[in-house]
C-alpha cells in the first residue's frame, strides 16, 4: 500500500477528501497504471496549471482547501514519508489549527532568475508544452532548454525535458535513479558554463525526493 493510500485509508472517515493531480503531458494513458486501484480521484493536468498557477518548481507538492475554499496549506516538496508534513495535515482535518506553514527546504537557489527571466521562462514552458501536445517534439524542447537556461532550478521545465525525449525512462516505471544521474551530468554542465559548484560532492538529489 502506497504512502498516500493508507494515509487516506487512515483518514476517510474524518470528513476529509483526497484528490491528487498528475502533472503529465501525454495525458490520461500514462497515467492509470500509476491510478489503477487507488481509493481516491486523480485528475491530469497535462499543462501544468496548478504550477504555474503557485509557481511550483518540483513535484510533489501539498495544497490543503478547507469547506469554504480557503487554502490553510501551501507545500512545495510535500512528502507523505515525512512525519511533520503528516502531521501538518492531520492538525488541519482535526481543526487543531488553522493554518500551518512549513518551511521550503528544497527552492532556496542561490542565484533566482529575475521577474522578467522567469516570466519568460514560463512563456516559453507554456510554448513548448503546446508544442508536445500537438506532436511537435524538436519545438518543444527547443522552447523548454531556452525555459531552462533562463530558470536553471525548475525542475518541472527539466523533467518535462526529459520526458519527450526519454519517454521509456518514465514508463511503465520511473526511473529515479537515471533521472539523478542526468541531473547530476547537465549540473556538472551548466556548472562550467556559468561557474560555481554543481549539487554537492555526492552528486545530484532529485527535488523532492529521498535518497
């Protein structure tokens, strides 16, 4: 049992709904087998919305809405293998609290892209993904590197690049490991490009993930 299941399996009689959202490009196919028996709705957001919508840079994220519509959780980087993001959540379904804020550990670059870099960024995100969707994969990626160069620590823009073009890399599994080898190769890169160091002296950490 997944992490996210039992915590619903836990919870479901507390008043409390759980819905998640796959951010994918290819749409639905992909991903019912990752859905396939799970006892909550899963819808697919295959043009990143809700990121662009909360400036989300990574996957997975949190968003806790109470009855009236009024958003009393906001993570970027949730994990349901953290016990204080669990307890967040579960201090918001028993009203023990009304609000809780937890820290962003991961989006913490050193050097942020300006307004203007990262709302070029986005338009060219929002450009390439329209491309993708209607088959068109060299000016999809073409948009998505020119996104990267402009906002280097989105790892949304990076792993839709991946992606399109190392589909078998995310289907019928996904591979965590490659995917922090390849983060790790186009760090090393861009770190010679730019100067300044690439990750730390382990290598690269996929955002939002546990080594």
């Amino acid at each position: 049992m997944s992490g996210w299941q039992q915590f619903y399996e836990e919870n479901k009689d507390e008043d409390f709904e759980l819905l998640s959202v796959a951010v994918d490009i290819q749409g639905p196919e992909v991903v019912k087998p990752f859905a396939k028996g799970k006892p909550f709705t899963t819808l697919i957001d295959t043009e990143s919305k809700l990121a662009n919508l909360f400036g989300f840079k990574i996957v997975p994220n949190g968003i806790f809405i109470d009855k009236d519509g009024t958003i009393r959780l906001l993570k970027q980087g949730f994990q349901v293998s953290k016990e204080e993001h669990v307890e967040a959540v579960k201090k918001l379904i028993h009203k023990e609290a009304e609000k809780v804020e937890l820290e962003d550990q991961y989006f913490n670059p050193s050097t942020a892209p300006s307004d203007l870099e990262q709302q070029l960024a986005q338009t060219k995100y929002k450009l390439g993904m329209e491309y993708a969707k209607n088959g068109n994969k060299d000016a999809a990626l073409k948009e998505l590197d020119e996104a990267l160069l402009l906002d280097t620590d989105n790892f949304l823009i990076r792993k839709q690049r991946w992606y399109i073009r190392h589909p078998e890399k995310f289907s019928p599994t996904i591979d965590i490991e490659w995917q922090q080898q390849q983060l790790t190769q186009e760090k090393a890169r861009e770190a010679k490009l730019k100067g300044g160091l690439a990750c730390g002296p382990e290598g690269c950490e996929i955002p939002g993930t546990s080594k």
